[in-house]
C-alpha cells in the first residue's frame, strides 16, 4: 500500500541536502504503512468507533498518558 507521497519525501531529503534513492523512499514507505497498521490496531483495541483530534492519543498509543 502505498501510504507517502514520495515525490514530497523526496523534495524534504533533497532541501535538507540529504540524496535519497527509490529504493530507500520505497523502505520509508513500508515503514510508514507499518506505523499507520499499528495506529489501526491501536484504536480498534482502544474500541474507539470514530477517531477525533481529542482521542487521537489512542491512535497513538499513548494509554497511559491521557491529556
């Protein structure tokens, strides 16, 4: 699944001087797609329904830290 525009990593790589090839955008890709799954599967064990900015913490895992 493709989760990052690569277009704009890349241009954020390449503004901080930093050259970056598609196969580490591809790596950096899976990686966010891993990140967003987890994010998923915190907020069904959260038993969260609809995702808001306040509950947002959960999506996160930050259980024990409720702000």
């Amino acid at each position: 699944m493709k989760v990052a525009q690569k277009t704009k990593m890349k241009k954020l790589f390449n503004e901080a001087g930093v050259q970056i090839n598609l196969n580490a955008l591809n790596m950096l890709d899976d990686q966010l797609d891993r990140i967003v799954h987890k994010w998923v599967q915190n907020t069904i064990d959260g038993n969260v329904r609809r995702l808001t900015p306040e509950l947002l913490w959960i999506a996160l895992g930050k259980f024990i830290q409720n702000p």
